[in-house]
C-alpha cells in the first residue's frame, strides 16, 4: 500500500506541475493582452487547486506512513528534506493556490483575476519546483 501511494504521488506531480505551469502562464498572456475571463479560465484554475489538494491528501498519508519522516534525524539531510522542508514548502504552496483561487472569485475585473491567478499560482510553483524531491537530488522515486 506505501508503495501505491508513493506511486501515486509522484505521478500526480506531472498533472499538478503541468496545471501549474498551464494556469499561470495562460494567466500571465491573458492579463497582458486584457482578455476576456471565460468559465474555461476558471475551470483551469479550479482544476489545478483540485489536483493540490488531492496531492496534499496523498502526502498526508505519506508523511504518517513513510520512513523518510523522522524528526529525529534532522541532521541528515535526506530527512530534514521530508520531514521539514518538503512539506512546508508545499503547504504554503497549497495555501497560495488556494487564495489565489478565492481573490481570484472575488474580483470583479477580468484584468484583476488574470493578475491574482499569474503572482499566486506562480508563487506556488515555484515553491513546488523547488521542493520536489527530484531524482537528480538523490532522494526520489525517479520521474515517474
């Protein structure tokens, strides 16, 4: 079962990454170009918040499931990686996709969501970028 989730969450991290990647920079060449705000935009936006939350559910079973977890290890870095650092660069990135998502609701201009969906979402993945666990590093399951 361990190891259907780990599976699971780093496959996910494909979709995840190319929402992101998607949503923020369709954002970027809306806000500049003063495009209309149609329900295929929000549905981006909503599809990417929905797949973070469902990879925060999997890395919350992981991080109570997993051996990489161990708070008493902390000067290995490997550990300090999974146990600290992953995940809270993570949950800040969930938070970010997450208000961004909501500001972007409540604007009333079409300009205005681009812009709040471009500096939130792009935020988030950065913070994601960083904080995957790439195989390069030495500490992740491989690409896929």
């Amino acid at each position: 079962m361990l190891n259907g989730l780990i599976h699971a969450h780093s496959g996910l991290r494909w979709v995840v990454l190319v929402l992101l990647v998607a949503t923020t920079f369709m954002s970027l060449l809306k806000w500049r170009s003063n495009a209309p705000y149609t329900q295929g935009n929000r549905k981006l936006n909503l599809f990417a918040m929905i797949f973070m939350h469902i990879q925060l559910l999997l890395g919350i079973a992981l991080f109570f499931m997993s051996g990489r977890v161990d708070f008493s290890q902390m000067k290995d870095a490997m550990f300090r990686f999974f146990s600290v650092e992953h995940t809270v660069m993570m949950l800040i990135a969930i938070a970010l996709v997450t208000i961004g998502h909501s500001k972007s609701k409540k604007a009333t201009e079409d300009a205005r969501k681009f812009k709040t969906i471009f500096i939130f979402y792009g935020l988030a993945l950065v913070l994601v970028l960083v904080a995957i666990p790439w195989p390069f590093r030495g500490w992740g399951n491989g690409w896929f």
